[in-house]
C-alpha cells in the first residue's frame, strides 16, 4: 500500500510519522510500530492493526470503523472523539488511552485491558512527581545500606 508515494507494509517502522488525515482504509500494518505517530483525522476503515504499537498515538476523530485492533498496544493513545464502532479491541492494551467522546458501538471488547480514566495533563504532572518521590526514597534507602 503507497500513502503519498511511500509504500507501507506490515511490521513498518512509523514511530512519530505524521500521517495525519491520511487515507488508510484497508491498510494492512499488522504489528507496524506507530509509537507516537499522528493520526489525527486518518481513515482506518477495516485497517489490520492487529499486533501494533499504538503506544502515544494522536487518533483524535480518526475513522477506525471496523478495524482490527486484537492485541494492539493502545496504552496512553488519545482517541478523543475517534469511530471505533465495531472496532476488533480484543485483548487490546487502552490502559490510559483518553476514549472521551469515542463511539464504541459494536466494539469487541473482550479482554480488553482497559483502564476508565482520562489522561490530563494534571495526572501525567502528578504521577511525575510520585515517580520522583517514589526514586528519592529509593536513593535514600540505598544510601543507608
């Protein structure tokens, strides 16, 4: 499959690839790395994405109408707004993915890994400072032994 002229394939190396409102409907980028792509407004009709790292992904109002997502890592991936209807999710990784406004419709869920908490920038400040906290007190322990 070619998007502007470059030709796409499974297991594709796309980490931080802007393919924002490209045309992708039918692509096959099963286990493709799309860590931190954007896709915002990008047509994934009926795409295979089975397998592939959506970790960081911008999918705000993105089509992912009928697309195959079984086993993808979704994990901090912003869905804001995007049609998943009838979406294949399962034993999908959405720990922290932001699903506001999502539609879901007719999604198979099952096993889906699946955390009910939108992403804020307040709560990345937050668990920043525990993570912080948390590796101070490691470093104090250390110390003492």
């Amino acid at each position: 499959m070619k998007v502007n002229g470059y030709e796409i394939k499974p297991l594709a190396n796309l980490g931080y690839a802007n393919l924002e409102g490209a045309d992708l409907v039918d692509a096959n980028l099963r286990s493709a790395n799309l860590w931190s792509a954007n896709l915002v407004g990008a047509n994934l009709r009926g795409a295979n994405l089975r397998g592939a790292n959506l970790w960081g992904a911008d999918l705000v109002d993105a089509n992912l109408w009928g697309a195959n997502l079984q086993g993808a890592n979704l994990v901090c991936a912003i869905l804001r707004g995007a049609n998943l209807e009838g979406a294949n999710l399962e034993g999908a990784n959405l720990v922290w993915a932001n699903l506001q406004g999502a539609n879901l419709e007719g999604a198979n869920v099952t096993g889906t890994i699946l955390e009910k908490k939108e992403v804020l920038q307040d709560d990345k400040d937050l668990k920043i400072k525990e993570l912080e906290e948390e590796n101070e007190k490691l470093k104090s322990t250390l110390k003492a032994l």
